[in-house]
C-alpha cells in the first residue's frame, strides 16, 4: 500500500482526511494521522481499516524521522513555523511535501536541494494562498492566451459566519484563528497599485479606507487592504499592471467598528499590560481613557471616538459586554491584544449548530483588440457543520488532491512550488467544483478606478 503520513489534525484536517480516506481502496492508500494530541486524529479515521492514528512530536527528532521515513508523502498541517524540521527529513530521506502555507524563507532556502533530488514541495495549496492563486492563474492565463493585456487585478478573500448563524451586530464570529484576525494588518503599512501609482494605507488608517462588493445572492460585502498586494506580481506575472489590489472581506459595517477599537490601542500586541490578571472587562477600557472624576466610563469612550448619541456603531460595543465591571480578565502579564480576544471570545465564538462561510471574489481587467474588459469572479462555499467546516473544506481538499496528483506522477515538477501552472491548476479546480467548490464568472464593463477614462 502506497503511505501517506499527515502531521496534524487541528480544524483544517476533516475534508483532508476523509478525502483520502474515502479514496483509500481505489488508490491503494494507507493514511496515518499524526498529532500531539493522539484524541483529535484519533475521532477524524475512526476504526478505518486504513487508517492509524499515532502521538507524534515533531519535537521529537527520532519519531519524526521514523514516522517521515515510514511514509511515501508527507502532508504537513502544522502551524507554519514548524514545517521546516519535517521539510528537511524529507529532503534527507527524499520524500515529497505537501502544506497549505506560506512559503518561508526557510522552506525556499531547501529549493535547490528539492530539485536536485527530483521532489515536489508543494506550499500556498490552501484557500488563501491557495484556491486563490490557482482560481486567478486559471483567468490570467485564459487572457493572455488570447493575446489580452492584464491592467488591473484585485482580489478578495473572508472567512465569515454564514448567513443562517449571522446574529450579531458584528455579522461576524471566528471561524479561524482568533489572534490572526485581533492583529490583522499590524506591522508595515498596506502597499498597492492604483492606476499605476503605489498607494500605501498605514494601520492607523487601515480600516476606514475599504471597498464594496456585491455577491448574487449573498448581499453586500466590504474589504480592506491586505498588507502586501505585490507579493505575488512576478509570480502572476503580473508586472506592466496598472492595478494590483489584495484584501480582506467582511460585511460592511464590521470596520469602522474595528478602527475603533484600533485607534484605542486595543489591538496592540507589542507590550503587557501590569495587573491584568485583576482587571475586569470595564477596567481594560477605561485604561486607554483619559481619568475623570465624574465621567462614566462609557461617557469617556463616546468622548473619545466621537460617537453620537443615535449613532447606532455604539450597539456593537455594548453587545460585546466591554464595560462589564464584573466580567475578569483572568490573564496574566497579557497584550492589550490577548485581553481583546478573550473578551471578543465571549461573543464570536461559533455556537454548536453554527456554520462558516468563505467568500471569494477576484476582478480582472484587461486589454484586447483595443478595447477594455473586466471578468468578476466569485466562489462562495458553506460549511455543514462544526467539524465539516467551509474553511476546512476550501484548505483540506486542495491540500489532499494536490498530495494525490503528486502521489500519481501527474505533478512532476520538482522544488519549492507554488500552484501558480496548469498542470497543478487545471485538475484540482475541476475537481474542487465535484464538491461545490464553483467559481462564478460575468463580465462587467472596465471601470478601473477611473471611470472617465481620463
């Protein structure tokens, strides 16, 4: 039996592993799920006869080694950081690689090494990266093949609640890892093309310059600016291009009340606060107000970001329950940050019979003949359940499928790889829609961002 040794088996693994598991006997496969918690990888096979479940810390130099050298490929679902040790038992012990990551710096470092040992280390194979660069390449490519010239290209990416769990005044809950979404966008300032100028948005500012998106039959959405949008302009190929935008989606609204809690200095990750273990909800807003003898605590915060009385953003803040004196903290030496997502727990935390959501939406606008046209693309994609999520959906199969296509000779191209080419492309997003994964495609008349075409 052909092995496949998975590391991991935390929220993104369910559609991964039945996957492969429902195509155990046609592919002849052996899948063994690997994790520090043997609990987790244990309830996803089940009594599979083709499964085994096994404690595995990637730690732990010997039984990494033994699990990595016992396996045909290895298919890492570790947090980023961690695929770097399980990368190079595999150059050693010349095994091919699948994660849903980034590439690091230290993963490309190994490309060189891949090549010469003719493996495949393929990376980006998630959602974002992932779908996103494969559903865009498949446009892009499909353009230039008919002698179009690409002139702007935008692109959109949200994890949500879905509209039937969508009750709160956020329109939002976690459905992913809630540290990523309190300090999305700290760091360098967002940088993009508009209309062939480099446009840069700093944090502060972050979250009031969003766009508008509308999705047939799921309503208005909003987005801002994801912090590097020319990342991938080489590898798109993607270099005389006018406009080149990434970005975050929300509904509209969640925002502005964001900035809010931004320009407080709520989000900030980068110092501890004293005595947080004894502080209740109402004492870590009031510590980001000026004192006052005789002003309430909700007076002070009104005050300080200007909120009227029938401004209805105010709401949003009264129902994350933040100026409850008798709700604690209870963390110790935490970040304004940390103590902002304990609180936001409370609220965005997914219900048992909630669902997820995850939206896409890219705009391609390009030349031909001499004359301006735009495609708009959208993929929208619901989860079932807690375990079955569209966010485990939409990372785990092309995860899984691309291990498969690796596995059976039909991705040959050695290194450090990215799903940017048709012979990775093309399969997987005809099988994606097999399980309603679908992008839908119109064309819209090429506004740009200038409309008058001056």
């Amino acid at each position: 039996m052909r092995k496949i040794l998975v590391i991991g088996s935390g929220k993104s693994t369910s559609y991964l592993i039945k996957y492969l598991l429902d195509k155990s006997e046609s592919e002849n496969l052996h899948v063994t799920v690997g994790d520090l918690n043997i609990d987790n990888a244990s309830k996803l096979v089940g009594n599979h006869k083709n499964a085994t479940a096994i404690t595995l810390d990637v730690f732990n130099e010997q039984s990494r080694v033994e699990a990595v050298k016992g396996a045909d490929i290895i298919i890492s679902m570790l947090p980023a950081r961690f695929h770097i040790e399980v990368a190079k038992d595999c150059i050693t012990y010349g095994k091919n690689m699948v994660t849903a990551s980034y590439v690091s710096k230290e993963m490309q470092a190994l490309d060189e090494a891949a090549k010469e040992k003719g493996l495949v280390f393929m990376n980006e194979i998630g959602v974002d990266p992932g779908i996103d660069h494969m559903s865009a390449m498949q446009v892009i490519d499909r353009i230039t093949d008919q002698g179009g010239k690409m002139i702007l290209f935008e692109s959109f990416t949200g994890g949500l609640v879905a509209p039937e769990s969508d009750n709160n005044l956020w329109n939002y809950k976690f459905t992913w890892n809630p540290r990523n979404v309190v300090v999305a966008g700290q760091g360098s300032a967002a940088k993009f093309l508009q209309e062939g100028t480099y446009k840069y948005i700093p944090y502060n500012r972050l979250f009031r310059r969003t766009e508008f998106l509308e999705i047939d039959g799921f309503g208005r959405f909003e987005a801002y600016a994801n912090r590097d949008s020319l990342k991938y302009q080489s590898v798109y190929g993607l270099e005389d291009i006018k406009t080149l935008y990434r970005g975050t989606i929300r509904r509209v609204g969640f925002s502005r009340g964001w900035q809010v809690l931004a320009a407080l200095g709520m989000t900030d990750d980068s110092y501890t606060i004293d005595d947080s273990e004894n502080m209740s909800y109402r004492d870590f807003v009031n510590s980001f107000l000026p004192y006052s003898p005789t002003d309430s605590v909700e007076l002070k915060f009104r005050h300080a970001i200007k909120i009227d009385q029938d401004d209805t953003i105010w709401d949003k803040f009264i129902e994350l329950d933040i100026f409850n004196p008798n709700k604690m903290v209870e963390l110790k030496k935490a970040t304004p940050a940390q103590i902002l997502q304990k609180i936001l727990m409370d609220s965005w935390t997914l219900d048992e019979h909630d669902k997820d959501m995850i939206v896409m939406y890219h705009k391609f606008g390009y030349e031909l003949n001499g004359e301006k046209h735009q495609i708009d693309a959208t993929m929208v994609t619901l989860g079932e359940d807690q375990t079955y999520t569209a966010m485990a959906k939409t990372v785990g199969l092309p995860v899984a499928m691309a291990a498969m296509a690796i596995l059976n000779g039909k991705i040959k191209t050695p290194g450090v790889l990215v799903p940017i080419t048709k012979e990775v492309y093309e399969p997987i997003l005809k099988e994606l829609e097999d399980y309603g994964v679908v992008f839908n495609e119109k064309e819209v008349p090429y506004l740009g961002y200038n409309p008058l075409n001056v």
